[in-house]
C-alpha cells in the first residue's frame, strides 16, 4: 500500500504542474487573442464606426475596416457590409449568426480555465488525504520513533492543498477576466447590428412600401 499512497502522491503533483502550465499557455493565448480587440484603437474604431453608420456612409465604412487591424468588430462589420450587398432582407439574421460564431471563438479554451479553477482544490485535497493516509501508516508501523517522519508526511500532504489552492484561486479569477470582457464585446456587437439594422434597413423598408 505503501508504493502505492507513494505513486499517488507523486502523480498528484506531477499533475498540479502540467495544470499551471496547461493554465498558463491558454493565459497568454487567450490574451492575445482578446488584447486586439478590447485596446484603444477598437474602442475609436466603434466610435468612428458608429458615426459612419448613422451617417449611411458605406464608402467611410469600408474605409475603416481596411486601415483596421484585424478584431472582431473589424470582422462582424466586413461580413455585414458583404451581405448588406448581397442580400439586404436576410441581415438580421445573418448578424445573428455572425455573433454566434465569434461568440464560439472568443469562448475557445476558457472551458479549460473554468475546468482547471473548478478542480484544482479537490486534485489538491486528493494529495492530502493520500499525504494523511501515508503519515498513519508510519505512526502505526513505527510508533512514537517515527514522529518526525510523520510530520514530514503531513506537512508534505498540506503543502498538496496550498498547491491546488494556489492554481484555483488565479486561474478562477482569469477566466472571469476573460468572461467579462467576452460580455462586453458581445454586447457591442448587439450594438453595431442594431445600429445597421436602424440605419440602413428601417429606411430601404420604408420605401418598399
């Protein structure tokens, strides 16, 4: 039994480091990824936007998309100027499965982080009640002689729980970074196909009838 609480404790740790790094790598990916499109030059991208649309200015428009760099209002806008050209009755809709598909890929690799937050704590406790399990097994196989290694065993098995913590407590507030801003830009995107469905659809309704 020994061997094995042994085995397990290893593995416990072995596993708690490939998740601080597996937590880190999604981190910086992530980062990245949502770094273009939460900067300055998004946020003057939709103020600018917002006025070439109330202005029914498609020229600007394109104009602005071009000189962007690429984020995901730059993208939303291209794909609805696109099908603004191609087929004006069925843009609501396609806005709307527009924001489904960024929405899934602002969404990639978070479920990791929620996964990783959510566990942590009990992968660490796990390494705790093996770390216990080991320490009672010393006392009963070497009595009061052996009350030193028993307190390292212990010691050892807490440090499995502060480990797990440690991993939780950041990675948990990473991903509702991640989430909030993910909010945030979505929303925006509400906005932007409410603000080409009032500017340029109302009217063309208006005069079909």
């Amino acid at each position: 039994m020994q061997t094995y609480v042994d085995l397990g404790e290893t593995l416990i740790f072995v596993i708690m480091g490939f998740a601080s790094v597996l937590a880190l790598a999604v981190f910086v990916e992530r980062l990245i990824v949502y770094r273009r499109t939460i900067s300055e030059k998004s946020e003057h991208f939709l103020q600018n936007l917002t006025i070439s649309l109330r202005k029914k200015d498609i020229s600007e428009i394109k104009d602005l998309v071009s000189q962007s760099e690429d984020t995901v209002y730059s993208r939303f806008t291209s794909f609805t100027m696109e099908r603004l050209e191609e087929n004006p009755n069925g843009i609501p809709v396609l806005m709307e499965g527009k924001i489904i598909s960024e929405k899934i890929e602002l969404e990639k690799r978070l479920p990791i982080l929620n996964t990783l937050g959510n566990n942590a704590p009990f992968i660490g406790l796990l390494g705790t009640v093996l770390g216990v399990i080991k320490a009672f097994y010393n006392l009963g196989t070497l009595g009061n002689t052996g009350a030193e290694v028993v307190m390292r065993s212990i010691s050892t098995a807490l440090l499995a729980t502060a480990a797990g913590l440690a991993i939780a407590i950041p990675v948990v507030m990473i991903n509702n970074f991640f989430s909030r801003k993910m909010k945030v830009i979505l929303a925006n995107l509400e906005i932007l196909s409410r603000e080409f469905t009032g500017n340029f659809l109302s009217g063309s309704k208006k005069q079909n009838h």
